[in-house]
C-alpha cells in the first residue's frame, strides 16, 4: 500500500533529511519541509511521483538536469542543493524559502502595483538571463515557481524539470501539457522548439496576470488557451501603465522579434525607474517566524535535532506572522506553506536497566515539572481566545472600539492612497477577521489616505505613443480618439481634457490624436482653363499635374477631365490630380491625289484620317484631278472631302 503524505512526517531519508511538515502537492511531486540533521538547517524536499521513478528515461534526465541546475549560483534562483533516490521515490534538495510564492501573494492579495510588478520582473529576468547564458532553458515560469524569501527577494524555482518531464513517458492529470498551458508560448503551443525567449514569453504573462488579475488568452480547455495566443498580440489593459508596451515585446507572436532576458530586464528597470515612489513599495509577503529546529545543544544528537513539544503526536498549528516589508499587510495573512503539520517523535529506545534506572526515573520527574509549568504558562498567557473583529472599510475610530472591546490593541502601521476606500477608513488589516489571538494582542492595519491627486501632464502636441506614457505614469487613464486637424500633424495629440491642473488618480484623460487634414474633394471646375483649375486644386493642398490632349470638342486650353474624377471625394491632402487640358482638334494634311485610281484616292484619304464626302465628274470617270479642301491644305481629323474626278 503507498505511503500518503501525512504518513512520510517523521521519515529520515538518506540519514540526513527529516521530512517535517508538507508544504505542498502538485501532480508530480510533494514538496515538504524537512531538517537537514547534518547541516543543521531548513530545507524543502521535493518527493517526486512513485509513476516517474519508474521510468528510466526520467531518471537519467533528472539527475542530468539536477546537476546543471546545481551549477546556477545566482542571487535569484533557488538553490539545488542534493538529489536521492529511496523507495519513498527520487526527490531533490532545495533551498527553503519562507516567503510562499507569487501565487499565494496573488491568492491573498488579487493583484500588486506596476512598481512591484517590474521588481518582480527585473530579479526573474535577471535569473532567466543567467540561466540561458549556459544553456539552460526553464520552460515552466509561473507564479508557483517564483519564491521569495524572508525578505520578499525573488528566487526562480524548478529549473530543470519541466524539460525531465518533457522527455519522461509521463502524462500528468487530465491531460496536462508539459509545462503550464496558462503561460505558454506559441511556439510551445504549435509543439516547435523552445528556447529562452519561451521564458521571457511567460514572465511577460506571469507580470500581466499579478497586475490585472487575469491571465491573457486562457480558455476553456488547455488547447483552447493555446490555440488562442499563436499569433495573437497581447491585448491591452489599462491597469498595466507604462509597463504595457514593455509586455508587448515581449510577447510577440513572432519570436523572432521578442526581447531575450537580459533585454527585458534592461526594459523593465527603465519602467521601475520612471514610477512614483508609492508604486515602488517593496511585497508585502508573509514568512513563517516559527522555531521549528530548535536546538538543546551544539552537540545535540543529528537523527533527534527537532525539539517536539509534549504532546507531540497532536497536530500543532502554524500561524505565520505577517512581515511588513513595504507596510502594508494582506488581507487574509496566513502560513504560506502548509496549514497543518503533525510531528513524529523517535521510536521509543529499550529501558535502561540497573543503577541507570534510577537516573532515567529522576529525569522523568524533571520533565513532567518543566511540562507541566509549560502547559500552565501556556494557559495563562498564550490562550489563543480573543477574537479579531472584521475592521476593513470601517472608520479608524470605530475600528479602535471594535477592537478594544476583544481585548486586543490596534496599530495603524501605514497611511496609503486609495481610489476605493474613503480616508480615514481601514484598507486591511492583519490578523484576518475571525482569527483568535491572545489577550492584548495588535491587530495592524493599513489606513486610507482618500484619492491620491496628480498634476495633469501637458502632452498636446506630443506623439501618441509619448502621451500614453506620460497620462499612464502619472496615474491617470488615457482615453484616445481620433480627430481631423489642418494644422497638427498625423499621430499627434490635438487636445487632452482635462488640459492641465491637477486630477485624482484613476482619472480618465480624453486624448484627441489627430489624423491629418480632413480628406479632399475635387471641385466641379466647368470651362476654365489649367491655371484656374491649378490654384483651386493647390489652395485644396492638392498637388495638380497638367496633361494635354487633342479634342475636336473642347476648346485649346479648357479643362477636359481630371483623375481622380470631379466630385470625388476622400482625398488625401497632398494626393496628385492629373488636369486633362484640350490641345484643340488634331489637324492633319489633305495628301496629294490627283492621277490615282479613284479607289486608290479614296483610300488614301480615308487613311489620313478624312472623309470622303462626294464625288464630282462624269459617270465613267476612272481617275482623281483634287480634292476640295485643296490638297496640302492643313484640316481637322474627320474633315469631310469632296473628291474630283475625269
């Protein structure tokens, strides 16, 4: 029958690493809390499926790409720091990291600033920029794979994996693709090779998805949602400011065109470097702060290092106690690794026997004492039953009283601006509403500010793109239209309202871009000649080009036609119009006839463009004498002859 999880608490594996607590489950591996008995620290121990361990190919992967992980020594990227292989299944070593991960702090807290954000961004960047140097591609870049520690610094985890898994017979639960159908690139979604700009792909989506609160492009099902991203460009979202056109290119469908690591680290800190101070508060994230290795001695046993409580074969809470990095607390804090772990004490040792009973009975007696003086304390002074009053939305007076009234103490750790919550009210508060806590105890919170003001920024006259950035990094919302303008030039901002002053955040400003002059109609010009037509068409910023042609019906030097034709309208200012301008008939000469054939000398005529009106002479008449026009006489085209013959 296989071990479950809670049945592995307590297992020393390798003689060294004593699983503790579980930390989490996903449909590949356990990962769980462990002491490391020989370093004599905190470590996370991830137990790989018992299906994979079968598989040889898996095997050789994984210790492939645990000992080219193991070489990645950088600030931002967990640490791998042994691998085994025991019948419980293999499992890899890891840094312990106690500040959760991104997908907890997106879980209590729905989205963070654009500051934080691009914080986030710069260290995971950077992490990713270090790995591809040396050939090293993540291939699962997700908010669960992005830890931090006590401190709230970023660590990428689970380098190496994603590609084990790849290369495994192995099929995770419903038909899962490997790596995460939500952040994955569209050339993962048409099964192409993968390289490190597939990385930057699904950051970028990581970073939209903790700002906006969404994940682009997802659908129903895992294809669906891949399906949907080959070739699609990121969709915009207001929220994102003035790190929207920094995600754009780094999403481009075509890969070839998308920022590398190192590239979208550079972009990102140029984002950070822009933002008010305000948007730059480093995560709030929660760490653990329990003693969970405590230590009775330098020179304490490795296999017994973890000091258990009595008792210990009841579950004991973890309660995690909120960091204040950046001073504001989330709204449901909570232990960001597991809610409960159950302690295993050491199989129970054969009685002494002889005089050393008597030592082992007075030891007995000392620790029933200590125990039972502990469990008093503990009653008196730690009895968890105050409760925490729900205090969010409420005035800061009338939070006081509330909390006064369970015997608790109030503290309000930071004042922010906020576009929901009226000033003076409660924005959060930690612990969460219906936590017990013992007497005295501070519940922290934030306070609001009201809505924060911005002074609004002159951008007429600016580019679109310049105007965007501006509006965005000053906190308000860029609404665009489009205008025509005769005199600001295409792309640029005719007018903004509000035009200046000051505004709150959030506010939308209405941008008008212009699209040029208004288009053009040519005009109905009648008889009039080419330099009439030219300054009517040139005043219209219309550029006329002349062009001459022969008619017998329009007078020399009259307007024939134009192209585009009178009356068309939606021309652009500055298009060319041909003017067709009359040459007057075409004229030729009546050619010589006289002693031909009269066949002959009707033809001829007839070839040179005239016509043969009559024939004058008697009835048997067999040659032409001339023509009337005389012949050499200079005659329109189409003008009819009189023909004379003998």
């Amino acid at each position: 029958m296989p071990t479950t999880a809670d049945q592995r608490i307590g297992l020393l594996l390798q003689g060294r690493y004593r699983l503790a607590a579980e930390l989490g489950a996903g449909a590949s591996a356990h990962v769980y809390l462990a002491d490391d008995t020989r370093l004599r620290r905190p470590v996370a121990l991830k137990i790989l499926h018992p299906g994979l361990s079968g598989d040889p190919t898996f095997r050789r992967r994984l210790v492939s790409e645990a000992h080219s992980a193991a070489t990645l020594n950088h600030p931002n990227i967990v640490h791998v720091y042994d691998w085994g292989d025991e019948p419980e299944g293999l499992y890899l070593v890891l840094e312990y990291l106690e500040g959760g991960s991104l997908r907890d702090l997106l879980e209590r807290c729905g989205v963070i600033s654009i500051g934080q954000a691009a914080a986030i961004g710069v260290a995971a960047a950077n992490a990713l920029a270090f790995a591809h140097e040396r050939g090293l591609i993540h291939r699962d870049v997700k908010p669960a794979n992005l830890m931090f520690d006590e401190f709230g610094s970023v660590h990428l985890a689970d380098f190496g994996l994603a590609k084990a898994l790849a290369d495994a017979s192995w099929t995770e639960p419903a038909g899962v693709v490997v790596g995460t159908a939500r952040y994955a690139s569209p050339e993962q979604a048409l099964g192409q090779r993968v390289d490190g700009r597939s990385d930057v792909y699904a950051l970028a989506l990581v970073l939209y998805e903790a700002v906006t609160g969404r994940v682009p492009f997802v659908g129903e099902t895992a294809y669906s949602t891949l399906i949907a991203r080959i070739g699609s460009e990121l969709p915009r979202a207001p929220q994102l400011g003035p790190l929207a056109p920094c995600l754009e290119a780094a999403t481009h469908p075509d890969r070839s065109r998308r920022l590398d690591a190192a590239e979208f680290a550079s972009t990102l800190r140029r984002v950070a470097n822009v933002l008010p101070e305000e948007d730059n508060a480093p995560l709030p994230v929660v760490r653990d702060s329990r003693p969970l290795f405590r230590r009775t001695s330098e020179a304490a046993d490795a296999t017994t290092s973890i000091n258990l409580p009595a008792g210990s074969e009841d579950p004991v809470q973890h309660v995690g106690e909120p960091v204040l990095l950046n001073g504001e607390l989330d709204h449901t804090p909570r232990d960001l690794y597991a809610e409960t772990a159950t302690y295993r004490s050491q199989p129970m040792r054969r009685a002494p026997s002889g005089r050393k009973w008597g030592r082992w009975a007075i030891a007995a007696v000392v620790v029933a004492v200590i125990a039972g003086g502990a469990v008093l304390a503990v009653e008196r002074f730690v009895v968890l039953d105050h409760l925490v009053p729900a205090v969010a939305d409420r005035p800061l007076a009338t939070a006081e009283k509330a909390v006064g009234r369970n015997g608790l103490r109030i503290r309000v750790v930071q004042r922010v601006f906020s576009s929901r919550i009226k000033a003076g009210e409660i924005v959060t508060q930690s612990p969460a509403a219906g936590t017990r806590e013992r007497s005295g105890a501070v519940v922290a919170v934030v306070v609001s500010k009201g809505l924060a003001w911005a002074s609004v920024p002159h951008v007429v006259g600016e580019t679109k793109a310049q105007a965007l950035v501006r509006v965005s990094q000053a906190h308000l919302v860029p609404v665009v239209t489009t205008v025509y303008s005769e005199t600001t030039p295409i792309g640029r901002v005719v007018g903004a309202t509000p035009f200046s002053g000051r505004a709150h955040f959030g506010t939308k400003v209405a941008l008008s871009i212009s699209l040029g002059p208004h288009p053009r109609t040519i005009p109905q010009f009648g008889a009039v000649g080419y330099t009439a037509a030219k300054a009517q068409l040139a005043a219209l910023r219309l550029v006329p080009v002349e062009r001459l042609a022969y008619s017998n019906s329009v007078q020399k030097g009259i307007v024939i036609s134009t192209a585009p034709t009178e009356g068309a309208t939606g021309i652009p200012v500055g298009s060319r119009v041909e003017v067709t301008v009359s040459r007057g008939p075409r004229l030729i000469t009546v050619p010589v006839v006289a002693n031909e054939p009269i066949a002959q000398a009707i033809a001829n005529l007839r070839a040179a463009g005239l016509n043969v009106n009559e024939q004058i002479g008697p009835p048997f008449a067999t040659k032409a004498t001339t023509t009337n026009p005389q012949p050499g006489a200079e005659v329109a085209v189409g003008t009819a002859i009189t023909l004379y013959v003998a």
